[in-house]
C-alpha cells in the first residue's frame, strides 16, 4: 500500500469512527432528552425498556462510570467488561429488572463499598413486600409493617418460596461491594421484591412470594406476601431509619414496628435529628450522637461542634461518649479538627461506639480521633462498614433511560498506612493522613434482636460499664 493510500484509509476510518461515536451521542441525548421530558411531566422515574434504551444506558455506563471509576482490580474489570459486552448482546431479550441487577453486579465487581448502585431509588421501580427488613448479624428481621402483617414484627425471616433466607442473602451480596456486613445494610431491598427475586430466578413468581418466619414465640409460620406495584412515591428511608420506631409522616399511621417507640433507648430517638448531645452526670460524661459528617437543612455542622466545644467546657465533662453508629459519612474534612482537638478538651476516657453502619467520613473520624489519642479512645460495638483501604471521591451516575444511579470511586483511602507509598490517594487524606492499625472494637457490644426488643441499648451499656 502507497504512503497516499495508507493516509486515505487512516482517514476514512477515523471519519467512520468520528460518524460512528456522533451517531451514539445523538441517540444517547435523544433518549435522554425524552426521559428527563417525562420526567418533567411526571415526577417519577421512567422505565424505557427497549433494547435501544438499554444500549444507550450501557454506552453511558462504560463511559461515565466503568471509564472513570479507579477501584476494580485487573481480574475484576475484565470480568465487569465481559458481562456489559454480554449484557450489551443480549439487550433485547433481558428484562428491565434483569438489566438494571446485572449492572449492579457488574457495580459490585470491584467489591468496593463506595462503588454503588444505589437500591433504594431501584426499589422504587419494582414491587415491594409491606414489611421492612433489617439484619442483625447475618439474619432478617421485621422492624416494621402494615396492620395486617403485624403479628410478624420481631420474627426472623427463614425462608422464601421454600428455600433458606442464605440463597437469596448470598445473591443480594453480589448487587453490591465491600465487606459482607457492609453489604447486609441493603439486603432487605432485595428480600422485599418479588419481582428482582423472580427475575434471577430465585422465587417462581414475580407478583408475590411465600416467606416462611420464625416468630418471637419461636413458632413458625409462613405467609403468602403480595407487593404492592413500583410506586415512586414510596416513602423514601435509608435502610437504617427502620432501627428506630417512630412513625414517618409519609407512612400515613398505616405502619407498626416492632419497638414500641417509649421503649426506644435514646439513641433510637429522634431519628430526624443529624446531631445531638446529652449530658450523661451519672457517668460523668457527655454524650454525642452524631448521624451525619455534613450540614443538615436547619444547622451546619461546624455550629453543632462549636456548641459541643462550648457544652464540654460547661459541664466540666470528664469523659466522652462518641456515638457514631448511625453515621453514613458525608465530608471527612467537616469533623477532622474537632476529633483531633477533643482529646484536649477532655482529661478521661474517649470511648467510640461504631457498627456496621458507620461508613466513609464516618470512619475518617474514628481515625482521626483514634490517632490523636490511641491509649484513651475505646472503640465499643461493632466492626465499621468498610475496610481502612478503600477508594471514594467519585459522582453519581444517572443511566437516562432506566432511571439507575450509582457512584464510581476515584480517589483512595488508605488509614492503615497513612498513605505511604500510594499516588492515587484523597489529596486531604495526603495532607492529614491517618494511620491507624485497626478500628476494631475493643470491647465487641453487637445490638442483638433479643437486645433491641427489649429496648436496650448493648454498646451503651458497655460504655457505662467503662466508664463505672
């Protein structure tokens, strides 16, 4: 081939690529263009279940999320790579639930906590059992349902269509990354649609299932649970705001729980509040609860500290009590100060209860705390919701046709090592590294159901203990 005709051909190609990737554009902005039109109109998620629709999602996923996100390993984003190019061939024989959980494993490929395909919007898109389960340990319990199931509330669920509550835990695991327990925090969206069950293959039906519970009596009893329909208006919660019993306004006084909310300890109290405190005189101490490393609507966080500076002082607390179990994180430079100053505030103990619901800038805090003071912090409760090394930073993904979000991570953390040795880490963790060896409990104080229905409140206790 001629230098001319090897130029002619370059350049025919990338036109045809140039022609190609403009075609893909446009039919990705027209689609998304009608979805966001509808959405509009609608206020609520539209479901385009086409094979067009489907491979324009795809064509975003790979661009704006597989493309961006850092924390798959080599081995993982050749698999994620191969199950899209799968997903992508089979486009038009796959249901639109189908679609929407194999792109969440594809998600929990990198087996990263951050890396997300949010499940609570995806709920909203598929039917729904009317109760609501929480795990402790590694079992489901009813916290919560409508009137005419409440003779379930408090049973552990055992089964579903006849098989063990285990099959269909281990398949939800794989809809999402990082550690296991992490993992549970969302299972009971899974557990609670017939129709993502049905859809890999694990109940026979789609529009109900039969849930087979041992009681609080220790009974069994099974019972045939028919969902009510996607309905974007469903009250919106994250998964722990089922811990506590007070009724949401959005529930309408249709809803029980399994707690009497007088019998709720305190730290199930108020479930709206982003931060709080108490003073605790019979311990000596001062009580912080803290449920969100950001501002809330009515208050920023940085005048909740300043308040917590100011009450310490006040009540010449001799010891602190951290309560940072509800915590999902939020912005990790928002507390860092604070926790490194607390230790001179206080002359006592720091005891720290943590479970697996304290994640992202939660966890950052615990570091921080716990590096400035290691001899006098006490981690109480259970282990935190990701490992010290893990990656975050990214943005939410919105797929245009399916309505599907999720959240890539492009940034590192790492608190066992401060750091060192990585260039890929948090610029802010990279000036004010953490470098803790571990944060696990120093004293294990898991929130067991026999604790919980009884309105007790275990890592509390402990810390009384302690402090005693």
């Amino acid at each position: 081939m001629t230098v001319r005709g090897a130029v002619r051909k370059s350049l025919s190609a990338l036109v045809l690529g140039y022609l190609m990737r403009m075609l893909v554009s446009a039919v990705i902005a027209a689609v998304a263009l009608s979805a966001v039109a509808s959405f509009a109109q609608d206020t609520a998620p539209i479901v385009v279940a086409t094979a067009e629709g489907r491979v324009a999602d795809i064509a975003v996923f790979r661009a704006e999320f597989l493309g961006k996100d850092k924390s798959y390993a080599p081995a993982a984003r050749a698999e994620a790579e191969a199950r899209l190019n799968t997903l992508q061939a089979t486009a038009a024989s796959v249901s639109q639930v189908f679609f929407e959980l194999e792109i969440s494993r594809i998600v929990g490929l990198a087996d990263n906590g951050h890396t997300a395909f949010f499940p609570g919007p995806r709920s909203r898109r598929y039917n729904r059992v009317e109760v609501r389960l929480v795990p402790f340990g590694e079992e489901f319990y009813v916290l919560r349902t409508k009137a005419q199931n409440a003779d379930l509330l408090g049973a552990r669920l055992v089964a579903i269509d006849g098989k063990p509550v285990a099959i269909y835990r281990d398949a939800a695991r794989t809809l999402a990354g990082g550690t296991m327990s992490w993992r549970d925090r969302n299972v009971g969206y899974f557990l609670e649609s017939p129709d993502q069950m049905h859809a890999l293959g694990l109940v026979a039906q789609s529009d109900a299932a039969t849930y087979r519970f041992e009681t609080r009596s220790g009974g069994t009893t099974e019972r045939r649970l028919v969902p009510e329909p996607a309905n974007p208006d469903r009250p919106r919660a994250n998964a722990e705001r089922w811990l506590s019993p007070e009724p949401m306004a959005a529930e309408g006084g249709e809803w029980r729980a399994a707690l009497p909310a007088s019998a709720a300890p305190w730290s199930l109290r108020d479930p709206e509040a982003p931060f709080r405190w108490r003073g605790a005189p019979e311990l000596n101490a001062i009580v912080i609860d803290m449920r969100q490393n950001n501002d809330a609507e009515k208050q920023t966080i940085q005048s909740f500290l300043d308040d917590m500076v100011r009450a310490i002082k006040a009540q010449r607390a001799q010891h602190v009590v951290l309560d940072m179990r509800l915590n999902g994180g939020g912005d990790l430079n928002t507390t860092r100060d604070f926790m490194q100053a607390l230790p001179k505030l206080v002359p006592g103990k720091l005891l720290v209860l943590t479970s697996p619901w304290t994640f992202s800038a939660a966890i950052s805090s615990v570091g921080y705390l716990k590096q400035a003071a290691p001899q006098r912090v006490t981690i109480i409760g259970e282990p935190v919701g990701d490992r010290l090394n893990f990656f975050s930073e990214g943005s939410v993904v919105t797929l245009p046709n399916s309505q599907a979000e999720m959240l890539n991570a492009t940034e590192r953390h790492d608190y066992a090592t401060g750091c060192r040795g990585y260039r890929d880490c948090h610029e802010p963790v990279v000036r004010h590294p953490i470098a803790v060896p571990t944060l696990a409990p120093d004293v294990a104080a898991p929130w067991t159901i026999v604790d919980y229905l009884a309105g007790r409140d275990p890592a509390m206790e402990a810390a009384a203990v302690a402090l005693r």
